[in-house]
C-alpha cells in the first residue's frame, strides 16, 4: 500500500468498498436519500433525485475547475495516476470482485487507468487555441472552452477503464463530471472518485450516481449535462443519442462489434493463434473489439484450427484470484445463459465445437460456421471463436464487412503490401496488422457503422470534450458599404 495522504484514504476505502455507500457526490461516498430495490450486487438503486444531487454537485463545480489553468489540472491528474500505479494490487482485486475476470487481466486493466491519467495530465497544458491574423492588422482569437457537465454511462466488462477513458480527457479539458456505471460493476468507480479526491481534485467535480435504467435516463434528459458519452449495447445506445438530439447534446458512442481477424496462408501462425486467443478469450469472450469471426485460408484452416483448439483446451479456467487463471467467470448467470443459448444455436445451424459450460464457460472454438448463422451475424459477448474458411483476399474482405458492425479487425499476413492493402479496405474503426487487442492510451478508438459515433483517447477527444468560442478584434475602422452614408 501506498503511504501518505493518498494510500491512508484508500486503505480505509478499501475495507469497505464492497459493502458501499455506492455514490459519490461533493468529493465523498455517500448513501442514496431514497433507496429503492438492491441490486444483485447490495447496490441500492438510485433515482431521480439522486441524479439531480449529482448534477448540481457537479455544476457548481463547473466554474473553479474550468477556471484552474490546464497545468494545474494536470498535476492533479498525474498525481491520481501515482495513486492509481501506488495501489494497484489493492484496486485490481475489486476490479476482479467486480467482474470475475482473471486478476493478472485487472492488473493490466488498473495500469491502463493510470496511463490514462498520465496521458491527459500531460496534454492539458497544451489545450489551447489559436490566434489568426486578418487583413488590415485585425485578428481573430479561438478560444477551445470546455461544454459543462459530462454525463457518462459506463459498461461491465471495463469497469474502471471505462470509466477514466472518459472522465480523464474531460477533466484535463475543464469539463465536470457524472458517472454512472453498470449496475453489475458498481465498485470501482466511486474508488477512482477517492483516488481524485487524494490527488487534490475539488469537491464535486467527478461524482457516481448508481442506478439500472431510470438513472441513466435520467442522466440523460437532464438540462443541465452538456454531453453524453455511453459505452454499451446498441440498443441503448440508440436511446442515448435520441436523448441526446432532443437535448441538442454532443454525444460520444461506443458500441458492439462483429470483428474479422483474417489470417492468411502466409501468416506466423503462432502469432496468429496467440492473437486468436486474446481476440476471443480475453475478459471471458466479454470484449466489444473481440475478433469472434475468425476468418482462415483454406490452405492453412486444418492446421490453425487443430492449433487453436490445443491452446484452447490448454486454458485454466477457475479461481479469478489465483495467479494460474487464464479464464475467470461469466459476469452473471443470465449472460451465461445467453451466451449458452448462441451455442446452442450454432449446434443446431451446424457448427461442430465444445459446447460444454455453466457460469465458468468453457470457451468454445466453432468450426463448419458459415456467414449466415446466428452466432456468426450476432454479437455474443462470450468466449465463443467462429471459424471461417476463406479461398481469395476478394472474397474474405467481402466478408468482412458485410456486418451491420464496424468497430475493429486484423489481417495476418507477411506479405507488406497485402497487410496494407486489406487492412485500408476493413470498415472498422481500428484494424490491426499483426496483432490484435491492443488500445494504448496515445491512439483513437471507436467503430463506423451500428458500432459507434464519435472516438476515445488520442487527441482526437480535444474536439469532443471542448468548444471553440472566436474572438474578432478589429483593429480598422467598421465598413459598412453602402449601407452608411455621411
């Protein structure tokens, strides 16, 4: 554990983040005023009233964080990811209470937080505008203004990631925050809402609000949230964006996914076997970019699948705690059955695979798939890797993009040209050459199509968390043409 100011509040939090309070609002945990029914997980659902505490926390807020300059806002960015890297074995495992997921996973989930705020803590001082001189001596001034409130909804899978892929960029950029993460994982967020507050982020300016459908849409159709940003499903996220017309906001979307991995015949098969793996087993299959349409030369299909399927078999699969995990439990026993549920279907459509499961999953390589099958067009959000035979670069890239999806994809390949060539025709967002998974802080992510609007991390979010107001000074005297006369 870290010493100091900062490790002595999370030692405390930590003894009681599991049992709650579970929002956070004015810089400390705090308990619903109207609790309504718990959740599965103890979270008392929150409503109304309590998004409106939080807003209004977050809106007085507003005006002495915009007003600090953006390197003070960073220093205290970069002091939370201190935080963050001092203590985290300690947030890792509620990371892993949180979700099930392996704790050598959330290890690497909790130390993507911390590169998160050290990234944004390092480009807010360099959010600035431009001055753009004009004829006659006259120039312009664009200032880059930050909205207001932000309003995020977060998903299971990522929790604290999710989470400070947005909260970061929007604090570096003046904005104030409120956040209400899914009801299955409301843990570690409000533990980031301590991890702020250590570093010296005022009261007020990120606050957590729990809650299932109400709260969020509430969170929503507020008049005072400025922006939207929502990672999740595409159904909701259609709602959130008809929320946010209604409400002339900007709105930031991350959605589903239907992601090709191509491997051609050329490929370094252990590569592509190792990225097939982290494509479809990686969080137990629970992963939006996941590459689950596995697409194989038909020269090489018998030999990377009887592969694939020995690395598959060669996964532990138990104890999310213990160091020898490599595939922890399902998030709740309704996904499970979900997911079981697409399996079932790809039996019955054909497919030949290990279907065996329960909460822990087996995860399943599917092979005999073709394009039209259910668990092929639809995203199943399980450790479920469809294989699919391929004879031509014309054919497999077809293929690929016939999905209403767009969020990633990856070609395997040695041949330079080929890699660049197919990857510059994938309709996704991201598209990895050789590798797959992988999302650093420093580039933008998001998806075309039903997968998203707007992208995470990168710079690219300057535009999305600001906006610009010009400033004209005329240093003449006013023309007005014909329309004055002395």
């Amino acid at each position: 554990m870290a010493s100091g100011l900062g490790g002595q509040v999370l030692r405390r939090s930590f003894q009681r983040s599991v049992g709650g309070p579970w929002n956070y609002v004015g810089g400390r945990r705090c308990d619903p005023t109207h609790a309504t029914a718990p959740f599965k997980v103890m979270a008392p659902a929150t409503g109304r009233e309590e998004v409106d505490r939080a807003v209004r926390s977050a809106k007085d807020a507003l005006p002495a964080w915009s007003k600090l300059s953006g390197r003070e806002r960073g220093q205290k960015l970069m002091e939370a990811c201190r935080i963050i890297r001092e203590n985290l074995e300690d947030i890792s495992r509620l990371e892993v209470q949180d979700t099930g997921k392996p704790i050598w996973e959330a290890r690497v989930d909790i130390g993507s937080c911390a590169d998160a705020l050290e990234y944004y803590g390092g480009l807010a001082p360099a959010i600035v505008g431009q001055h753009i001189p004009l004829s006659g001596g006259s120039f312009a001034m664009v200032q880059r203004r930050p909205l207001g409130v932000v309003g995020g909804i977060g998903a299971w899978n990522f929790p604290m990631q999710t989470c400070v892929w947005k909260v970061a960029p929007a604090l570096a950029h003046g904005n104030t925050f409120v956040y209400k993460p899914s009801q299955f994982t409301p843990v570690t967020a409000v533990t980031l809402g301590e991890v702020l507050t250590s570093a010296g982020v005022m009261d007020g300016v990120f606050n957590v609000v729990q809650g299932e459908g109400e709260a969020g849409e509430h969170l929503c159709h507020h008049p005072d949230v400025a922006k939207l940003s929502f990672t999740g499903s595409v159904p909701t996220g259609s709602k959130v964006m008809a929320a946010g017309a209604g409400g002339i906001k900007a709105v930031t979307l991350e959605l589903g996914g239907k992601s090709p991995l191509i491997v051609f015949e050329d490929a370094q098969l252990e590569n592509a076997i190792k990225a097939t793996l982290v494509a479809n087993f990686l969080s137990q299959g629970q992963v939006c970019s996941n590459g689950t349409r596995v697409f194989v030369h038909r020269s090489i299909a018998k030999t990377f699948t009887e592969r694939l399927v020995s690395a598959t078999r060669a996964l532990k699969i138990g104890d999310p705690m213990a160091e020898d995990t490599t595939v922890g439990a399902t998030i709740h026993e309704e996904h499970a059955r979900k997911v079981l549920g697409y399996l079932t279907s790809a039996r019955e459509e054909g497919a030949v695979g290990d279907l065996e499961g329960g909460w822990y999953l087996s995860p399943a390589v599917l092979t005999n798939c073709h394009d039209d099958m259910k668990v092929v067009r639809e995203e199943v959000f399980g450790s479920v890797a469809a294989i699919l035979v391929f004879d031509s670069e014309e054919e497999v890239v077809r293929k690929a993009n016939d999905t209403l999806f767009g969020l990633a994809g990856a070609v395997f390949t040695r041949d330079l040209n080929r890699a660049h060539r197919v990857a510059n025709e994938i309709e996704a967002g991201t598209v990895w050459i050789n590798n797959y998974n992988l999302y650093p802080t420093e580039v933008p992510f998001g998806g075309y199509k039903h997968s998203g609007v707007g992208r995470e991390n990168g710079t690219t979010v300057v535009e999305a968390f600001t906006q610009t107001r010009t400033l004209y000074v005329e240093m003449g005297d006013v023309d007005a043409g014909p329309l004055y006369v002395e």
